[in-house]
C-alpha cells in the first residue's frame, strides 16, 4: 500500500495552499466579522478548477477524484474553515448531485456553469422541523399538466441567498415514506423561489446559510433529476460522498489548530523554558498528532473506495464522525496551550474552535454517523 502523496495531489495541494494564502488570509477575519459571502473568492476558485473537482472535463470540470478533493478542502480550511465549507457543499452536494442523477441535458444546461463558478450552487434537505429525521419533511411537490407546483421552505441552506441554483428534496408522496420524495434543480429568479432569513451564526460566519421559501413555485418536469420518488435514496447517496467532504473539513480545521499549537507551545516560555517542554502540553500535542493521522488515514481510505466505486456508506460516516470530533477535539485543546491568548481574536484557534463544531452536526450529526455505522456493521 503506498500512502504517499501521487505527483497530481502535490500540485493540487500545493494549488489550493498557495490560492488560500494569497486570496483568503487577508481577509479572514474581517469576512468573519462582517458575516461577509465572498462570491469573488468562489469565483476565483473556479478558475483554478476547485469548483468542479469531481466534474469531468467534457463538462468543465477538473475532472480528479476524492483524494485531489480532500487535499483541496484541506489545504483552504487551514487557512479559512468558511471557505472550505461552502466549497465542499458547492462540490459534493449540489453540482455532484447534478453529476450523478441528471440526465444528459441536464449535465450539460447546468454543470458547466457550476464548475467554473459562473453558477454558486446551494442543496436544500433539512427545514425547519425536520433534521435528522428528513423523510417528515413537510415541503410539497403537486403534479400539474407538465409542471410541478412546490411550496414550503428549506432552513441552513448554504448558499441560501446568493446560489443561483439549487437542488432540493421536496414530497411528492406520503410523509415518512422514503420513495415519496422526489429531487428538483431549481433556477434562482424563478417565480415563486426566494431566499428567507440568513442565520447568525457561531462559527462558520463567512458561509452563507439560509431559508430557501417557494410559494406555489411552478417548475418544469425537465427540472427534475432521475425518477419520481427516488429523491431521498439520491440525498443519501450524496451524502455518502459529501461526508469525506466534511471529514477533510475537519481534518483541516484540526491541521491548523495543531500547527498553530504546536508553534505558539515553542515560542511561550514559562518557568524559563518553553511550554513545550512541559509533558502537560507535549502529551496533548502527542495526542493531536496521532488522532489527526488517523483520522487522514480513514479519510483516504474513503476517498479510495469511492475512487474505485465500491460501496463507502460505512467507512464514510466513520471518517466523518471521528474526523469532526476529532477537529473539536484539537482545537479545544489549541485554545487551553495558548492559555488567555487563545481565547482572545490576535490568534487563530479562537476561530477553530467555533468553526470546528458544525462539523459534528452538518450533512449528518455524530449520532446519525453513529446510527448508519452501528446499523452497517450489525446487518
């Protein structure tokens, strides 16, 4: 088994690790401040081919696999969690939803323009009441002529206001039935389709998220992606893959916890020595260390079987549970090696570890990972 680094993720790696310090650092936390979008970030990002990752190339995208994605997502969540995360849902779940259930038409109208980012995309499954529990979700789908009227609305939706598309999961069945719903790409402008309240949020700041509403949102047929009722099967199974997106999330957030930890422990002296010599902090960093490689390897591991089309339902939600409690983890333990400074806004693991808790809770919280695994390894 060979765990080093192919020619193609080092340039990709070094690619989104050079894109990150010269277009995000600057502004983080101004951007987090403000609770600013930066949509000219993400266009930029498409330029550089990190908003197609997973998009082949006859429809403009970049055309690599799952460990390119990870090392991207990594290497700008380092720098800005925000930024990696509306890049993963742009990527894994909106465009990647289009890439794998759309018909031929449909790839060709939409991704294009998502993986170039003249397009933002935003992905709507979660509303108001229903969470965890999706399959009672109240938003509604009717059959009319050759139309579908939609109404309802979708709550933490990223890129609620400023995507200019969305795929949403909506009901076209019975409540609680998992063939009774059905998925639709929906162009931002179309009558009836508007974006609600924006949230205020912990962490995360500088990503969007809000409501999406539809009031009596008249839809084509041609706008809906695969068979009607096969909509929340399709979520699950991008969702399978979104989670690796997320676990390199966290593995991100973890990674620059660390190595912020890691030099702040040798350059504070106390009692006449630095900090890291103290096996107090050299035991937590030892710690750090090894869980943030484990948790890599279990993403790769992922990112491997998805690569190879086996199936990744299992070890994805592994990775993803144990990489985002990982990163709460080791940024937690960032703030206490940077004492008093640690909680204050001159250093970065402040904003770790309020980014670092969406990851237990988005595309999946620890318990559903806990619920999916538990259910897989006991069949």
């Amino acid at each position: 088994m060979n765990f080093d680094y192919s020619e193609t993720q080092q340039m990709v790696a070094t690619s989104a690790k050079e894109f990150a310090e010269q277009n995000i650092r600057p502004h983080v936390m101004k951007w987090d401040e403000s609770q600013e979008f930066p949509i000219e970030v993400f266009k930029k990002a498409g330029e550089m081919g990190f908003m197609g990752v997973l998009v082949p190339e006859e429809y403009g995208g970049s055309g690599l696999g799952y460990h390119e994605y990870i090392a991207i997502i990594e290497e700008i969540a380092k720098v800005d969690p925000s930024i990696g995360l509306s890049l993963a849902a742009h990527n894994s779940l909106c465009t990647n939803h289009i890439l794998t259930f759309g018909n031929e038409e449909q790839k060709r109208k939409w991704l294009p323009k998502l993986a170039t980012a003249e397009w933002i995309g935003a992905w709507g499954l979660t509303e108001h009441n229903t969470g965890s529990d999706a399959g009672g979700m109240n938003t509604t789908a009717v059959k009319d002529g050759d139309d579908w009227i939609i109404n309802g609305a979708k709550n933490f939706i990223t890129h609620g206001k400023s995507g200019d598309i969305a795929v949403v999961i909506v009901r076209t069945g019975e409540k609680g039935d998992s063939h009774g719903m059905t998925a639709f790409a929906i162009e931002m402008g179309t009558p009836g389709f508007s974006s609600g309240k924006k949230e205020d949020k912990l962490g995360m700041r500088a990503s969007e998220t809000a409501e999406l509403v539809f009031d009596n949102c008249r839809v084509p047929d041609a706008n809906r992606l695969g068979e009607v009722g096969d909509g929340f099967v399709q979520a699950m199974k991008v969702l399978d893959g979104g989670r690796i997106s997320i676990g390199a999330l966290s593995l991100g957030i973890a990674k620059g916890a660390y190595e912020a930890a890691l030099k702040y422990s040798k350059e504070r002296v106390q009692f006449g020595k630095p900090i890291s010599s103290f096996q107090g902090i050299s035991f937590k960093l030892a710690d750090m260390a090894t869980e943030i490689e484990a948790s890599e390897l279990l993403l790769h591991k992922a990112a491997f079987l998805k690569n190879t089309n086996r199936k990744v339902t299992t070890i994805g939600a592994m990775g993803k549970m144990y990489a985002s409690e990982v990163c709460v983890k080791v940024a937690n333990d960032a703030v206490q090696i940077h004492g008093g400074y640690g909680y204050t806004k001159d250093f970065p693991v402040e904003k770790f570890y309020r980014d670092s808790k969406l990851c237990t809770i988005g595309e999946g919280t620890t318990e559903i990972q806990k619920l999916v695994i538990s259910r897989n390894i006991l069949k």
